[in-house]
C-alpha cells in the first residue's frame, strides 16, 4: 500500500473543518482520509493553531478560560518580540541614512 503525503496547508486546513463541523469523522471521510490521523493532526500544535492540546469539550469554564489567556498571552508576547526586533531595524537604518 503506497502512503499518501499531506503538504502541511493541507493538514491545517483540514484541522480547521474539523474543528468547525465539529465532527472529526465526518470531516475525514469527505477528505478520504482516516479519523485517527485527522484525530491525531488535530492534537498536534503545528496544526491546530498552536494548543498544546486539543479543544475538549469537558474542561470548565475556568479551564477553558485559562487556556484562552494563555493563548492570547503567547500572542502578545510574539508580537511584541517582532516589534521589538521591528523597532532595532527602523533604528539601524535611521542611523545608517542619517551619516550619508
């Protein structure tokens, strides 16, 4: 049996719908691919929007609430290392243009 390969805008869009629709097996089947692999892809933070673990319907509301700041609190720091790393660049080139 010859394995199929995924380009990795495949396996994250997939993640996507199936997140969405809700229904890992479902959304497998119209892909013709197997739920466990979705299943699998969904857990992997590569794909799935970088969690650490897969949505799970049974954590409370604090829990789900925890995972959503900690998710926001990544975002935030990475933007502000990119605006910092931003912010030496426009620096260096102001420095540069301004000894011509």
């Amino acid at each position: 049996m010859r394995t199929r390969l995924f380009t990795e805008e495949f396996k994250k869009k997939a993640v996507v719908l199936s997140v969405s629709r809700g229904s890992v097996k479902e959304v497998a089947e119209e892909l013709g691919i197997r739920a466990e692999l979705l299943s699998k892809w969904r857990s992997n933070p590569l794909y799935n929007g970088g969690h650490l673990l897969a949505d799970n319907l049974k954590l409370s509301e604090e829990q789900l609430k925890i995972r959503r700041l900690e998710k926001e609190l990544r975002e935030i720091k990475l933007e502000s290392e990119i605006l910092k790393k931003a912010l030496g660049i426009f620096s260096r080139n102001e420095r540069n243009t301004t000894h011509l």
